[in-house]
C-alpha cells in the first residue's frame, strides 16, 4: 500500500495534520480506533467517506513512522531504545 498517494498534510486542512485525502478524517482518529479494538467495519460506518484502502493507507503511514522514529522504552527498570532498520 502507497499511503502517499492517499494521505495529506496541508496547513489549511486540520491545521497540518496528516488526513485522508479529501476529507477531515485525521489519521490519528483512524489509527487510535483501530488500537481500542473498533474494527475496519465499525470505521467504514462511522465515517461512510471512509474506505478500507484510505485504513490500510493509515496503518502503513503508521509503520513507515515506526521505521524512521526511535522511541526509547522503559523495561524492568531500565532505558532501551528500539531503533528500526531503514
């Protein structure tokens, strides 16, 4: 999936943040259904302007983030950081 041919960033629209091309829908409303358990179907009936493409678009604008971003985490009381290979 090329999420860059379906998500946005433009200052006008949601004040930059990234969003599915031609609508309001942010990705990060997509992205924290998705992580409380609400299904593609739920999102598809919430937003009809909604597609399953415009969600796998978000997932993967997701992971490419996760690639390029290190993120230190904290286990059994230590610091580690995961930093992903690009």
């Amino acid at each position: 999936m090329d999420w860059k041919n379906r998500i946005i960033s433009d200052p006008n629209i949601c004040h930059g943040v990234p969003c599915i091309q031609g609508t309001r829908i942010m990705v990060s409303v997509i992205l924290d259904n998705l992580a409380e358990g609400n299904d593609a179907t739920m999102l598809l009936r919430e937003y009809p302007s909604l597609t399953l493409d415009d969600i796998h678009a978000a997932i993967s604008y997701a992971a490419e983030l996760a690639r390029e971003r290190f993120v230190p985490l904290e286990t059994r009381g230590f610091m580690c950081g995961l930093r992903m290979r690009r």
